[in-house]
C-alpha cells in the first residue's frame, strides 16, 4: 500500500515538529504549514489523505481553511486541533465537515489513533466509490466502467483519447502534471510523437468539460503544466 500523505497546518512549530516525527516514524510522508494561507495553498498544490489543522492561525483562521476545502472537497479527512476551552468552534468545525478533533494539550497516542481511523473509515468510502467505477472532482464526475462523463447532472461525450486523459487527471486532483507525466500516463511510454499532442487533447477536452461553465476544472500552470481542481 502507498504511504499516506498527511498535511499539517500548526502554527506552534515545536508541536508542529513533533507531531511531524511521530508520524514520519509512522510511516506517513508528511508536510507542513505554519499558518493559515499556506495550508491552504499547499492543500490545493498537492494531493493529501488527510489534514491535520489547527484552528487558531495567523492569516487565515483553521475554520475558514475548513469551510473553502469542503466547498469543493467532500472526502480529505480532517482533523482540527483544539483549544480546550473552544466548544463553538468545535461545533463549528464539525458542522462544517470536520471528521474529527483533538483537544490541546492532547496525548500523542490519541492523535495517532484517530489518524488511524480517519485514514481507515476514508479507505472504505474510497473503495466503495471506486467500486461503482466513479470519481469525482467539484461537479465533475467520471464513470471508469461504463465510460460516462457529467458535470453536474448533464452528460459530457468524450473520444476514447479524451476520456483517457481526463480520467488521469481526475485520478490526480490538484497535482500539477506536466507533459511527460500525461504523455506517459495516456499515451504510453512507447509513444514517439510530438510533446504537442498533450496540448492539443486538453484543449479539447476543455472545449467540453469547462467551456460552457462559469468554473474552469483545468488548469493551466504556466511552465509547468497542467491541473484539475475545483477553482474554489
């Protein structure tokens, strides 16, 4: 099984820092965040299984980072971390979608083990979903065995190479790609041709599933690539 990648966002670096060991120990591939805006760009930037995230931060408050993730992410698990005195924003937190929190000070043990139950009870919802062959970024939904497309509730018609590239990116989400990474990915390690042709596909594929919408899914990130994301 692929090591789970856990994002904390603490402002307390020496909590920060132990929590980081102890479940690098673990066997997790970790990273780090120090306030608000930061965990959430790098929650967009990279793919994660799980948030670690505090709710008192500098820049950006651990709730509103809650709040935009679950406008477009309904599966990250995440688990706040606590004053003990803050019951509304543990009911707030919750409400808003939450899996779990931990009161501070709390007993590394404790952490450990709901991190393991958030990661478990994420795997069966994943697998079940997987099973009935969809994945779903936003709006945007793609069935793997029958072959559909919709946004929404409205049905997309793709080419098999078009279904293909998007599919690889759907199973990315908010991991920036670059051509040799989708060349490789759809085309096949074996493939000779022109780089370009990466190009020319996105742009079509984006001709049918952003196009008409007033949020673009794909993204351009100049230099680099390219990336699916719900915008919010």
């Amino acid at each position: 099984m692929d090591k789970s990648a856990i994002l904390i966002v603490e402002d307390e670096e020496k909590i920060a820092r132990v929590i980081e060991l102890e479940l690098s120990f673990e066997g997790y591939d970790i990273g780090k965040a120090f306030n608000g805006l930061d965990g959430l760009r790098m929650f967009r930037e990279q793919s994660w299984d799980l948030v670690i995230l505090d709710i008192m931060l500098p820049e950006m408050s651990g709730i509103e980072i809650l709040r935009r993730i679950r406008s477009s992410d309904k599966q990250t698990p995440i688990i706040l971390l606590t004053a003990k005195s803050s019951v509304e924003d543990k009911v707030s937190g919750l409400d808003l979608g939450a899996n779990d929190y931990v009161t501070k000070p709390f007993q590394m043990e404790e952490l450990l083990a709901r991190v393991r139950a958030a990661l478990r009870s994420s795997r069966r919802m994943t697998n079940d979903h997987v099973s009935e062959g969809w994945i779903q970024v936003g709006e945007l939904k793609l069935n793997e065995l029958s072959r559909e497309v919709k946004r929404g509730e409205e049905p997309i018609n793709l080419t098999q190479r078009e279904f293909d590239l998007l599919a690889f990116l759907m199973k990315h989400p908010r991991q920036v790609l670059n051509r040799e990474q989708l060349l490789n990915g759809v085309w096949g390690y074996d493939y000779l041709g022109d780089t370009n042709i990466v190009d020319v596909y996105i742009r079509y594929v984006r001709n049918k599933v952003d196009k008409k919408y007033h949020e673009p899914l794909i993204h351009t990130v100049r230099g680099v690539g390219y990336v699916l994301k719900d915008s919010q």
